[in-house]
C-alpha cells in the first residue's frame, strides 16, 4: 500500500480552495485539479510499504500525536513550482514543527523519508497551462488541525482516492 502522513482541513478551507480553483479555471488555466476530498497538507511520504511497515507508520504517529498539541491553520497566498500551483499557509511556525516531530518519529522507525525542506502547501492542481499569467486571490479560511493523518493512496478506475486509515489526536496539553 502506497502511504502517506498529512494534516487534513475544515469544509470552509476546502471550499475556500476549491474557489481559487475556479479562479484558475476562469482565467482559462487548464490542468489536473485536485478533487475537493484529496485536498490536505503532506507531512511526509512514505511510499510503498507493508503491514508491518503499516503498523511502525502508527506508532510513530501515536509518539508525534502526544508531543505536539492541536495547530491553527490560516490560508495564504497562491503560488506554483514549475506546473503545480498550490495553497500556502501563514504562521506555518506550528505545522513546521508538526511535521519535523512526525518525521523525527517516522525515521525512529526505520523509515527512510525524502532528504528536502519542507514547504507547507495544499496542492490545488498539477500539469497546469494558462493562456495568461494567474492572478489568484486565496479566500480567507482557518481551522484547527487536531490530529495526523495516516493515508492511503490508491488510483480506481483512473481516480486518485486518498483515504484515512488511522488518525491519532494530537493530545499534548499547551
């Protein structure tokens, strides 16, 4: 099973994404938008992994969840690497740290992650062609981020499906 560990987001942020993507689309973008229910922040890849590589994924997660308390979410500007145009994040200070805490407690396992600096993004669309320069304006929408997400992620009938197979709290008192 392909996996992955992520932050998942309120209705009101993926609806507020979901609107930047219609502003794409209305500027004539073209591309492959992620559907409304995949949207969320990645944490950390783990690629293709096994039961018992399941199972250390969950434990690792469970040392992360007790370390780390609950985490604002604040949408930020638009952006894009190459061909992929995503959402940022202000204040990312938190996620930051969420994210090291959960690597750190994924490589104690034994896994071994991608060597590159972490960019808190929600990715809104890849492959994407413009017949203008994009001018994006991200609605303002927050949440609370209150656990981490384990996923999986498998393609049906050409579909790309993420789905949560384990979610502890994020349970560390402030």
């Amino acid at each position: 099973m392909r996996l992955f560990v992520a932050v998942l987001l309120s209705e009101p942020m993926r609806q507020a994404l979901l609107d930047t993507m219609a502003q794409m689309r209305a500027q004539g973008a073209r591309g492959n938008f992620t559907r409304k229910e995949n949207l969320h922040v990645t944490l950390a890849f783990l690629g293709e992994t096994d039961a018992q590589g399941c199972v250390r994924a969950k434990r690792a997660l469970d040392a992360c969840a007790a370390s780390c308390a609950p985490i604002p979410l604040q949408l930020g500007q638009a952006g894009r690497f190459g061909a992929l145009w995503w959402a940022g994040l202000q204040n990312s200070a938190p996620l930051q740290a969420l994210a090291q805490s959960a690597q750190n407690a994924l490589r104690a396992e034994g896994f071994v992650l991608e060597n590159r600096s972490f960019v808190p993004h929600i990715t809104l669309a890849r492959q994407v062609s413009a017949p203008t320069p994009l001018r994006l304006a991200v609605p303002s929408a927050s949440c609370t981020a209150g656990r981490v997400s384990l996923m999986r992620s498998d393609r049906v009938n050409g579909v790309l499906r993420y789905t949560e197979i384990y979610a502890p709290s994020l349970s560390k008192a402030l």
